[in-house]
C-alpha cells in the first residue's frame, strides 16, 4: 500500500488567514500600523481552524511547507517578488511582529502537533512541494493544498491531487496542458512554456515581451544622449546604463482607479506590450511554432529562458532539491496531545480548547493524553 502525504502551503494559508482577521478583528492602529495583539489571537485561531479541516479531511501525514530564508531565485533575478516588498511597505501590518508571532507557533507547532515541518533555507514552499511531488508522485498518494495555481505544473509529471482550500475543490490540469513536448529547452509541459511565456504578475515575473522594447519617451532620452540604437539588448549592456537611468525622470502614470492620472514608484522605461494566455496557447502548439513567435524579437527566447528558470519546478537547483530531500525524510513528529491543550489554553483558544481532541492522531498517539479534567480542581 502506497505511504499517503498531503503537503500544505502553510505559507499562503497564513497569509489569508491574516486578512481575513483584519477584516473582521477590527484592530485599532497605533503609529499608523495596526496594533498586532488585537487581531493575533484570532488569526490564530482561524489559521488552526484551517489546519483542524485539512487534518480531518484527509487524514494522512500532513506536512506544512513552509518559506525558508535567502530565496535562491532572488539571487538569480533580483527583481522577483519585488512587488511584494512594496505592497508589504504600503501595507498597515507591522509584519516584523506579525513573522515574530508565526515562528513562535510554528515551534509550538512543531514541539507538540502532530504535523511535520519543513522548511528549508534558500527554498519556496513551492520548492518543497514540487521537488517532493516529482520525485515522489509515482510511489505515494499526495494530495498538494493550495491556493497557487503554479503547483499544478506537477500533474504534468505524474497523478498528483491538488485541493483549493478557498474553492474547496480538486483543480486539474486540462489534457492539453498535460501533454508534453520537446521544446529547445527539452521536454516540457504546455502548461509550463504557457507559465513562462506570460510570467507571474504576483511573484514579478514579466511577460516573455515585458521589457523588451523602450518606451517613446525613453527613446527620446536616448536620442538626447547620443545613443542611437533601440534595442534593449545591446543599451543595456552599455557602462552608462546604469547613469543613463538615475538621470532618467519620467515616471509610469496609473491608468485606472482610484489614483487614475497619479505618479507610480517606477520610471517609464519600457513600453507596454500586451501578452496573454490566448496568444501563449498559440505559441506552444509545438516547438515550430513557438522558435516562431521567438524570431518575432530578439530578446523573446531569453526572457523566456529567464522565466522558465523562475515558474518551473524542475529548474530548482540541485543543492536545493537535494536539501529538501534530505529534510523531507529525516523530519520527525514530535507529537505531544497534552502540550497542544496547553499551548490552546496559553493563547486562550476556547474553540481549540473545547475541541482539541481534533488535533489528537491515532498514529502518534501516547499513554499520557491529559484532558480539561487534569487542569482544574472541582
């Protein structure tokens, strides 16, 4: 019989669970952040909500993958993410606070439930699902949950589930997706060149014709400063480059909502050269006509040389995988019933706390399970 796991993005799943609380804890803001204690205490408690559903619903080994530190593709492209960054600067969470909080229940977490950890430094959660997805898909029965359409690129190697904890529904890769063809770049799922052709708008990842062409009025700054070529490759390469862009002060304007007409953070250097999924699932038909659309524009192929480094699982580094491997076999349970009904009564948990038998697993169960009798005189 098949070892049956389901891997959970733990990462993703806080996240929601934070703004789900600040909309309805309603905390008051002290120096213009949100005061973390008057929403923390129910963040938690919706976040092991989640945690109870999945762990009743499949009733497997549950492992929560979670973001480890030095992001390996930050350092390979720079600019990945960077978007979140901004919005993290933007927003009204002191979120030093709030990962301060997360690290301390994921020790609690650790210390007494029965839930594997794993997180590995230089990996994304993604990295932890998708490595052990692919290499394991075939000898066990694993069940990803998550929100992240990117996961489903495993489906391509072999018959793994994936369940949407916001849908509440198994998701599936449609048979043209599934299928594999033999690109310049070896085989590869059409849903994994239709990821790299279109990027990740959410993870900063642009499109295959993003930053490709200057914009008019960047090429007018150039014409200013004697430099008479256009093709980004070849300026961007100059060693006046990086000169050429703080000098630079023409900033992109929102087209829309709220701040329609307002200046954004970032200069108008490229221009915008739309590129969606109907136009990708055109270009992966085969490696014909995908080489086809790449001679459109000399830089198309390494952009998407870029991104498929980005979006494919299959592109972690092996230092990387080899570690998530490691950890993945040798992390272990160390589950205490008794110490999560007290961590439930530590953070005053009455819903846990009532129900906390919920959280109790029959397959690491012990001799000393305490109750709410053992923790009160009558």
């Amino acid at each position: 019989m098949k070892k049956s796991i389901t891997i959970v993005d733990f990462s993703h799943l806080n996240m929601r669970n934070l703004f789900i609380a600040l909309q309805q804890a309603k905390p008051r803001k002290k120096d213009g952040l949100f005061v973390t204690e008057d929403f923390i205490q129910y963040h938690k408690s919706l976040l092991f909500n989640s945690l109870q559903f999945i762990k009743n619903k499949f009733k497997n080994e549950i492992i929560l993958a979670i973001d480890g530190q030095d992001n390996w593709r930050k350092r390979f492209y720079p600019d990945y993410k960077a978007n979140r960054s901004k919005a993290k600067e933007d927003n009204d969470v002191n979120f030093e606070e709030f990962f301060e909080e997360t690290d301390k229940m994921l020790e609690k977490i650790k210390e007494n439930f029965p839930f594997k950890v794993l997180r590995v430094n230089e990996a994304e959660a993604d990295d932890v699902a998708g490595t052990i997805a692919i290499k394991y898909g075939n000898d066990m029965d694993i069940t990803l949950v998550t929100s992240d359409h990117d996961w489903l690129q495993v489906q391509a190697h072999n018959n793994v589930r994936m369940w949407d904890p916001i849908k509440k529904e198994d998701q599936f890769l449609s048979d043209f997706e599934k299928e594999i063809i033999q690109t310049d770049f070896g085989l590869m799922s059409r849903f994994t060149i239709i990821h790299g052709l279109i990027g990740d708008k959410g993870d900063n990842v642009p499109t295959v014709t993003g930053m490709s062409h200057f914009s008019d009025e960047f090429i007018g700054y150039l014409k200013e400063n004697n430099i008479n070529s256009e093709c980004v490759k070849t300026v961007t390469k100059m060693d006046i480059w990086d000169e050429l862009i703080e000098n630079y002060d023409i900033y992109d304007i929102v087209k829309s909502g709220k701040k329609k007409g307002e200046f954004k953070d970032t200069k108008n250097i490229f221009k915008t050269k739309p590129y969606g999924i109907k136009k990708a699932e055109k270009h992966c038909i085969c490696n014909d006509s995908l080489n086809e659309f790449f001679n459109e524009h000399n830089m198309y192929k390494d952009n998407f040389a870029r991104n498929k480094i980005l979006v494919d699982f299959t592109e972690v580094p092996e230092d990387v995988q080899e570690k998530i491997i490691q950890e993945f076999n040798n992390v272990q349970v160390n589950y205490n019933p008794n110490g999560i009904l007290e961590y439930f009564m530590e953070e005053k948990l009455p819903v846990h706390i009532n129900n906390v038998n919920k959280f109790y697993s029959a397959k690491y169960e012990t001799q000393n399970t305490k109750s709410l009798d053992d923790f009160f005189d009558f």
